[in-house]
C-alpha cells in the first residue's frame, strides 16, 4: 500500500418512514438506478453502500428490477452492503434493545435477500456515542464510519486522517473509517479527472513519509449532478466511473470489508458525540415524539406472555426512531419535524405500538400523574378506552390528544416557537383586541403582545381524582402587577378537566381580584391538526348544521355561536367543541415554510381556533363556563 493510494468508494441512500412515493422516485431516477447501473458496467471497480431497510422494502415493491442488479453485483463480491438500523434510527436517543434490534433486523433481511449477512454498519447522521462500540461488537458489526470531524475532535490531524483507526469500550472494539468530506465535495463539484490527478500528486510516494504505509480515502458520494447543469444523472454518473478506470492502475479500489481483513496495527481513538439531544431542547415537538417513543417503550416492556404480541409492538415503535425528526440537517429541521406526513405516520406507529400493548378486553380508564415529558414535572395522563388526554402543568393546556380507532394525534403540530402548540392554552386580552390583531401577525409573540398568555405559566393541581378521571388546576393572581398597571394579571383562575365516554369536558372559574373592575377578552385557544385543510380533508360547521348550510372557511371570523364541529373527512370522524354560554370564534389556519431541494412550499400544520367570550368583572367577583369537546364517528 505504500506506492498507492487507496479509495473506498460508497454510497448512502434513506428515504424516511412516512415519506411518500414521489421522494423514493426522485432519489431512485437520480441517484439509485444512475449509480447502480453504471457500476455494473465497471465490474473492477469495487463500492460499498448502505440502503436503510425503509428504502429497501421500498425498491422491493416499487423497483425489484434493482434489486435483483443489486444482489448480482453483491454475488460477485463488487459490492459490501452495510448493515445498520433498519428504520435509520438517531442512535444515542433510542435504548439499547432498540439499537440491537434495529440492527439485527437489517441484518436479518439483508441476510435472507442477499445470502450475505453484513459486516459493516452504517451510523445515520454520524450519531455518535461511546457506547455504541458495544453495540456493534455485539451485533457483529467489525467496523463503521464517521465523519474527518470526528477524527479531528478525537485529536488526531494528517495522515492519521487518512487510515482507519480502533476505538474501544468497556473492553469491546470496534474499526472505524473516516469518511472524507473533502473529497466528496470535491467529485461533487470538480471534474473527476482533475480531482485524482490532484489526488495521485498529494499522495504520491515522495509525498508521503518514509515510514508511511500510504493513504486511505473512504468517500460516500453525494449527488453528482445539477439539473441545472442541463445533464441527466446516467451521463454524469457515466463520465465519473470512465475517469476512475482510466485511473486503476495508479489506484487501489477497495471495500472496508476487504481492508479490515488485512488491517495492521492501528491507531486507538475515542470520539465525542452526544449532541443529539439539543435538538429535542430547542424543538419541544421533537421532545414530545421522543417522550411518546421512551413512554411506549416502557408500556412494551410491561407485556408479559405474548412474543409475538410484544414483538409486533417493537417494530410498530422502531419505525417511529428515525433520524430526521431529531436532527438538524436539511431532512431534519428543513425536511423533518416541519413536514406533517412525516410526523404523522410516527404517531400513527406510536399509537399502533400502544394499542398492541393495550388489553381491549380488560382496559380501566385512567388517570395518571407522570413525568412523561423528562422535564422533573408531573403531567396528567388521561386515558380512556378511546381518547389520550395529557394535560402539562405548564398551562394546564392539552399537548397530546390522541384517538386511538384512528390512531391518530390531533395536537401533532408545530409551531417553531420555544413552547408546542396545545389545546385551551389560555389568553386573556384587552377588550379592544380584535380579530384582524390575531390575524395580521404570522409570530405568536407578535399576534398576542400586550396580552396575557397563561399558557406559559404553572397551574398548580388542587385536586384529583383518579377513579372518575377529574383533576383540578388553579392559577393565582399576580401580586405586583397592579402597580404595573397590567391589571390581567389580577385575574385569578381554575380549570377542571373531566374525561368519560369520548367527551371532554374543561370547567373554568375565573375571578377578578383587582380591586376595580376588570373588562377583557377570554380566549381559550385550541390547535388541531388534520390532514390538511382543503375542503376535501376538513370542513367546519356551527354546531348541528346541515351539509347544505356554507361550510366556515379558515380565516375568519364567527358571531354568537354555542357550538362549532370540524369534520375530519379523511378519518370520518367529527369533533364538536359545545360550550354553556354563547361566544364568538376566530378560525386560523397554522401554516410553516418548507423547503424541499430548492422548492419552498406553505407546510399546513394545524387550523387553530380561538373561542372568544367579552367580560366585565367587578372585584372579586366570579365568572363559570364549561366547553366539551367531543370525538365521534
């Protein structure tokens, strides 16, 4: 090796859990089918890749023809396929039996498909902890990549970016490549030929140290072509191999399969990592997936007797631990947690998973105090035969409210704000504040300045019951805001939530404990999700109306109503939302930027409604108003 440099060629490709068929074929026509095609034509030139098992089952049912190439190219060894977790999970977020069986489920089905169990995995995102050389030594995995970044934090520089190195723990090892950026922008950007010419001189043999045993690049190629550049994938996919075979005999094409085997003494690194979880900071949606997920995974754990049951449970939780709602690359923040499909389909899983757990015969609504969020804080978990309600102290607002015939969560939204979106997170405002105010400003900060937001504030519990599934929340009044003249903050008030028979019912008492009157606005906002908000997946009515009757349309503004029902078309459900008292409603819809390669679309995220009802309260005195909200086919 010490006259030649030698070069790993691969190549990495996922679409996530949830996506649908138009992204599997754009990166099939552009990427895929170009790259396999053409290596075939080039049968001395070796290459390793990494297909998640989501992408897999994808080509199975849309593209076996490929696969079939595939496996020809895996027979006669010019391939190495990479094994990892089959639904491309953020590794460091998931526990231990998920990783193992994550793995092991690739393993096994590249295995049955291929007649090859891999050798080598794949970790999505570079997700990175210690720990995880156990995990690979344990699932036989030899070896693995990270990024040249990695090797630099870990304190290596040079030439010793240039070779494999091995890291250990608890007494376990594994082999760890280092992927090289450089070079892979460099293909992505430069004529191919003119990168290796630059290549051969940098690495040539009076280049490198004496006692150098010479260099070894691993590359996972990116997109090798613009569309802008008016040339189709298979000709720049054509043009790069011709370059790389007229450089064979001044390079080594190898696999990390077939390095590993010849490996000499190697250098022993540790890498940092662990930077995953900022993100669940900094998204509070992505937190509530990530509680939802360790939540389940608690409840799975608890069946006892019934494999095939509790195995069926894992996998519906496995499909829920992918990458791209946890991360912040341009599939996760840009293309992750602000695409609603996506999400969707993890709650859809996640609800599924807990339904398997569920005994339907014998299941006891309840009411629970937990932790279910990680923050050190108690939520309120209401569980009926149909309905989850979570109630977060915080509020006292509703963050999850699941239906589970449906599987289905109506408070999966995004807001992009340090706080989620919820369910009665409570406004009140100056009587003067009016429906265009909440319309003409797209932040919440904006559209609700110079209010008071107690969505934001603690509630504190004052009762509950959990045989009857009733629990009580109370906010105090401010005690220094009078002198600030902000006399909302004077009002003191209590929430009583009641779950039974599909109905939710939200008691609220509010008093003025100012000591002149108080004259405001109540709005206790709701955000729902659905699919969408055309007319073909929503419709909203007053309460008891005909179809016949014009249906409300997002965006405006409702007079003297007792109830409003959104009718839920794609699930066939209808959620009718009553109150005792006549109020006015603002209707919004919720929507996000979205960019998708190059293409910046509205993301629908949520149609928030806004119950409206004016007091005027004198000192100390009390106002009551019950709503219920109701869930039905």
């Amino acid at each position: 090796m010490k006259d030649r440099l030698s070069i790993v060629l691969g190549s990495h490709n996922h679409i996530p859990y949830g996506a649908g068929d138009d992204e599997g074929e754009y990166i099939y026509t552009t990427r895929l089918k170009p790259f396999i095609q053409t290596l075939n034509q080039y049968p001395k030139i070796p290459a390793v890749l990494h297909y998640s098992g989501v992408l897999l089952n994808w080509l199975e049912g849309n593209h076996p023809e490929l696969t079939m190439v595939l496996g020809d190219l895996i027979s006669r060894k010019q391939v190495e396929i990479l094994g990892g977790g089959f639904y491309e999970p953020m590794m460091p977020l998931i526990p231990q039996t998920d990783k193992i069986g994550q793995i092991e489920m690739l393993s096994a089905y590249l295995r049955k498909k291929f007649g090859k169990r891999p050798q080598g995995c794949w970790i999505p995102e570079a997700a990175w902890e210690q720990q995880l050389v156990g995990i690979l030594n344990t699932c036989g995995m030899n070896y693995t990549f990270l990024e040249e970044e990695h090797f630099v934090s870990a304190g290596l520089s040079g030439l010793a970016l240039c070779a494999p190195c091995i890291s250990e723990n608890q007494g376990k090892i594994t082999t760890v490549f280092p992927l090289s950026a450089r070079l892979c922008k460099a293909f992505a950007t430069h004529d191919t030929v003119f990168v290796l010419e630059n290549l051969l001189k940098e690495f040539s043999p009076s280049a490198l140290p004496e006692t150098s045993p010479g260099a070894l690049l691993t590359v996972f190629l990116e997109q090798l072509y613009t569309e802008d550049a008016g040339e189709s994938p298979e000709t720049s996919y054509g043009r790069f191999f011709e370059a790389l075979s007229r450089f064979s005999s001044d390079l080594t094409f190898t696999t990390p399969g077939k390095f590993y085997k010849t490996q000499e003494q190697l250098k022993k690194a540790y890498f940092p990592g662990d930077q995953e979880r900022k993100f669940l900071i900094n998204y509070p949606e992505s937190n509530g997936i990530y509680a939802k997920m360790m939540f389940t995974h608690t409840l799975i754990n608890q069946l006892r007797g019934d494999k095939s049951r509790k195995q069926n449970a894992r996998e519906e939780l496995w499909k829920t631990q992918g990458y791209a709602l946890f991360c912040d690359t341009e599939i996760g923040a840009s293309g992750g947690i602000h695409r609603a499909f996506l999400r969707k389909a993890v709650y859809k899983a996640l609800l599924g998973a807990e339904k398997i757990c569920r005994n339907q015969g014998k299941f006891t609504p309840s009411l629970l105090a937990f932790d279910f969020d990680l923050d050190g804080c108690p939520e309120y978990l209401f569980q009926d035969r149909n309905i989850n309600c979570y109630v977060k102290s915080a509020g006292a607002s509703i963050f999850e409210l699941d239906y589970l015939p449906k599987t289905w969560n109506y408070l999966d939204t995004f807001s992009g704000a340090p706080y989620r979106r919820t369910a009665f997170a409570d406004h009140l405002t100056p009587p003067e504040y009016s429906f265009k105010d909440a319309v003409d400003h797209s932040s919440e900060e904006a559209r609700f300045e110079g209010t008071r937001f107690c969505g934001k504030e603690n509630y504190e519990l004052v009762d509950m019951d959990r045989s009857h599934g009733r629990a009580c929340f109370h906010l105090p009044s401010g005690k220094n805001s009078a002198k600030d003249g902000f006399y909302l903050d004077l009002i003191e008030m209590e929430k009583l939530y009641l779950l039974k028979q599909d109905t939710l019912s939200v008691h609220y008492t509010l008093i003025n404990r100012g000591k002149a009157p108080a004259a405001f606005k109540f709005i206790p906002r709701i955000d729902l999700s659905f699919s969408g908000d055309g007319e073909e997946l929503l419709k909203v009515f007053r309460s008891h109306a005909q179809d016949p009757e014009p249906a409300i349309r997002e965006g405006a503004e409702i007079n003297n109503i007792r109830g409003i029902e959104f009718r839920d078309i794609k699930n066939e459900l209808t959620l009718s939302l009553t109150a005792d008292r006549d109020f006015d409603g603002w209707i919004l819809p919720i929507r996000t930027q979205l960019k998708i390669r190059d293409l910046v679309t509205d993301q629908y995220q949520s149609t928030c409604f806004m119950p409206v009802m004016v007091l005027n309260l004198g000192a100390d005195e009390r106002w009551e108003a019950e709503f219920k909200l109701n869930i039905s086919h």
